[in-house]
C-alpha cells in the first residue's frame, strides 16, 4: 500500500496558500527515517509508544520485535497502531500512519523474534513552518 498512490486531501487547518505534500515526499521521508515511534494500545486500553527501526518492504512498513516484549503482546490483542515519524525542528515535516499490523511468519531468529509489517490505512503529513500544512492520505481497502 505504501507503494501506491495514495488519495491525497490538503486539511483544513492548513496555512492559507499552503500545498498538499505530494506522497513521493512522504515516502522519501519514511525510506530516510532512522527512528520511527510505534504507538499501540495495551488490553486495558493504556497507550503504549516505543521508538522502533523499522524499513519500508512488502508495500507497508517493516520491524521486528521479541514475541514477549510489550509491543508484540499489545498487536496479538489489538491490531490497531499509529507508527510516526519526523523533526524535532518546527521545520520539515512530520509524519503519521495509522494502520494494522500483520505478523508474517514464524521466528527470524533464535528465540521468538518475529517480523512484522505495519499496512497503512490513513495517513497524514504535517508541514511546518514557514507554511504550516496538514495532508491526508487515504489507500483503497482491502
């Protein structure tokens, strides 16, 4: 899905005169992205967020994790998360992709380590200054 051209909406809490950001740039910017924060929901419905690396592959966006550490445990429960990324600067952008996950295949590693892929649903990129942005990204369903 990442892959593919999204539908794309300027918000409307974007800057007068402010330009949607096409999706070529917000795809460069997940392909550069050293860190990523994956935010999922515990079972008693606490967030829980933790920086992640994570690779676009297999048109969505890929990482791996322990089968027993807490990100995992919350995805089996809940399939539901938000992975961003972006600046710390009031500058550049940022961005967001809500999404499920899918668990594809056994163990990579000794242990229980398993891939993950993170398929987008919505998406959206905030530009910030000097223009302050707000874009949407929608994918068909499946």
């Amino acid at each position: 899905m990442l892959d593919s051209e999204p539908d794309t909406v300027l918000g409307p809490f974007s800057s007068p005169g402010a330009q949607a950001t096409p999706w070529a740039s917000v795809s460069a910017l997940l392909d550069e992205a050293e860190v990523c924060w994956l935010s999922t929901v515990r079972p008693d419905g606490r967030p829980h967020v933790t920086p992640s690396s994570a690779a676009r592959s297999l048109d969505g966006v890929c990482f791996t994790t322990g089968g027993q550490e807490r990100k995992a445990r919350n995805l089996e429960h809940d399939s539901r998360c938000v992975l961003t990324t972006g600046t710390n600067p009031l500058t550049g952008v940022d961005v967001v992709i809500e999404s499920a996950w899918y668990r594809m295949g056994e163990a990579v590693v000794a242990g229980d380590i398993g891939p993950y892929r993170v398929a987008p649903v919505v998406g959206f990129a905030f530009g910030k200054l000097p223009t302050s942005s707000r874009t949407r990204y929608t994918w068909p369903s499946r």
